[in-house]
C-alpha cells in the first residue's frame, strides 16, 4: 500500500513536468511555421522583384513593350501598405553599387523591398540598366489616353514609395536616335 500512495505523489509532479515540456514544443513548433510562412512569403516577393527586374531590363535592352501581373503579396502574409517597394537610384557610391550588384560602378539602379511584417523583410535586386536610364512619367511623354493603355496610369517607380500589386506596362519611349532608354510605366489595379 505504501508504494502505491508513493506513486500519486509522483503523478501530479510528473504531470506538470508533462505540461512544461509539451509547452516548450507548441511554442518552439509555432516559431518554426511562423519562419517558415516568413520565408515562404519573401520568397514569393522575391520571385515578383525578379519577373519586374527581368521585364525592365527587357524593355530597356530591346526597346520593347511589356506587359505583366505584378502580385508581390501572396496569402496576405504582410501588408502592402506598410511596405516599402521601390527602385532607387544610386549616383557615386560604388561601394554600394559594388556590393549589391557585384560590379565596380559608380550609379546604379536597385529594387528595394522592405517590411516591417517580417523577420528579415528586406531585399535588394540590382538592376542591369544603363547608367543613363530615365524614367518619365508625363502625361505628354508616356500619353494613357485611348488604344491598349486604357485605364492606366503613368508612373514613376523610383519616386514612388510603393510599387503597388497590379497590372503593369512597361515602355521604352526614347527617340530613335537616342543612345539610353526612357522608360514609361504604367500601372493599373
């Protein structure tokens, strides 16, 4: 009888160290698919930084036009509002040029994306566009009235603070005798 009352002592201890650990897992695995939906989503903007880098470097290259979706955000896993995705221009400074687009040039382009959703949200992508490239967003350089560009709008991505999901096109404009792309972009819900 003695090793039996012995036994329910233990159990309520034993029970508790139970609850302890099983804690420890549900909190340690809930991290874990918290890192892992985190990734899951910066890997979807990344994939969406490089459909827009590879159709920009397109249109300034071949002088072509393009159309695309651009839907950074998958599954709402962070908000586009308070996200920040932009190109940015970088004139004299090639040690960042250097670093980011693993080259020695002193300007550069780059896709900038960052948000606060996200443990480590922030990427860079280097744009290969020459140095002189202009983007213009008048309504005299990159007209929106009439033919296929109904219902668009012109911008300009490196004024922009947000590079919103939707429908873009993307216009090289220059002249024919002119030796760098202007590029016209325009965007729609």
């Amino acid at each position: 009888m003695f090793l039996y009352e012995k036994a329910q002592v233990n159990s309520p201890f034993e029970l508790l160290v139970a609850i302890i650990i099983m804690g420890f897992v549900i909190i340690i695995g809930s991290q874990m698919i918290a890192s892992a939906n985190s990734q899951v989503c910066l890997t979807g903007a990344e994939r969406a930084m490089s459909e827009f880098k590879l159709n920009l470097e397109d249109t300034a290259t071949f002088r072509t036009s393009n159309k695309f979706d651009f839907k950074p955000v998958t599954n709402n896993c962070y908000n586009e509002n308070k996200s920040i995705m932009r190109i940015e221009i970088v004139k004299g400074n090639s040690k960042k040029c250097g670093a980011i687009c693993d080259r020695a040039v002193d300007s550069c382009f780059i896709m900038i994306f960052q948000t606060p959703d996200l443990s480590g949200g922030y990427k860079e992508k280097c744009l290969n566009l020459p140095v002189y490239t202009s983007f213009v967003s008048s309504g005299v350089d990159c007209p929106t009235t009439g033919g296929s560009l109904q219902g668009y709008n012109a911008i300009d991505p490196t004024s922009a603070e947000i590079i919103l999901s939707g429908t873009y096109v993307l216009r090289n404009v220059a002249a024919a005798g002119k030796t760098y792309p202007e590029i016209c972009t325009y965007w729609k819900r």
